[in-house]
C-alpha cells in the first residue's frame, strides 16, 4: 500500500492563505465591536488579533500534527528525539520564511512576530497532541 503523505498539502494551504492580499469572507469573522475594553475604559486588546493569532495557531498546530504522522508512516527507523526536532522546527522554520515572504513579495502583506509566535506554539502544541494521539493509539493496540 502506497503511503499517503498529507503535510505538504497543508503547507501548500498555509502558503495560499499567507500570500493573500485579504483574507475571504469565509474566513472572516464581522463584528462591530472588535475592541475589548477594561473596566476603566483602557483599549486591552482587539478581537481581530485574537482571531488571527488562533488562526495561526490552529493552521500550525494542524501542520505539525500531519508531520508528526507522516514522517511516523514513512520513516519507521526515525527516532522519536529526531521526530519531535523535525516535527517542531521545519514548520517553524516555514512560518518564519512565509513571514518574509510576505513582506518582501506580497506588499498587503507584512511581516509581524505574533505570528511567528504563535506559529512556533501552534507548532509546539500540534507536537504534543499528536504525541499524545500516539501514546493513546499505541495503548489501544496492546489492549
């Protein structure tokens, strides 16, 4: 059986969404009140930064998930060590180059280190997730 590999249609979707000048309405949220306030009045945060730090958690997160498995199905030698380093910094890797990509090639665009903050922990966390799903997967197994 051929093995199917999922992750660099995953980047392939990350780099779509990345180089577009606006995201799609799809994939907006609309609200009149984006802005959350203290209780004094003090400007916290806005909701427009929540949802698109999520979204770059969740696309990554999703992104190091897929090559976790991957790389599981067709690299059974690979140690777990050399796995968790690969899983981690190529996407990583990946967030910090389409960072520069958008701001060199993509002028809407622009570089900005939430992103990359939130791509590395989306990263991280994927890695973890996908760990615990195999731990799980593996328990089951031997039940």
């Amino acid at each position: 059986m051929k093995k199917f590999i999922l992750s660099p249609f995953v980047a392939a979707a990350i780099f779509y969404l990345c180089t577009l000048p606006k995201m799609p309405e799809a994939l907006t949220i609309n609200s009149e009140h984006d802005m959350v306030y203290s209780q004094t009045g003090e400007q916290l945060f806005t909701l427009t930064f929540c949802r698109d730090t999520l979204g770059h958690l969740f696309f990554y997160a999703i992104f190091a998930i897929t090559l976790f498995f991957d790389l599981k199905r067709c690299r059974e030698k690979m140690s777990q060590q050399q796995r968790c380093m690969i899983t981690i910094l190529l996407p990583i890797g990946f967030g910090i180059l389409m960072e520069f990509v958008q701001k060199y090639f993509f002028p809407p665009r622009a570089f900005e280190w939430s992103d990359i903050i939130a791509n590395s922990t989306g990263c991280v966390l994927g890695y973890f997730i996908a760990q615990y799903c195999n731990k799980r997967k593996a328990k089951a197994s031997f039940q």
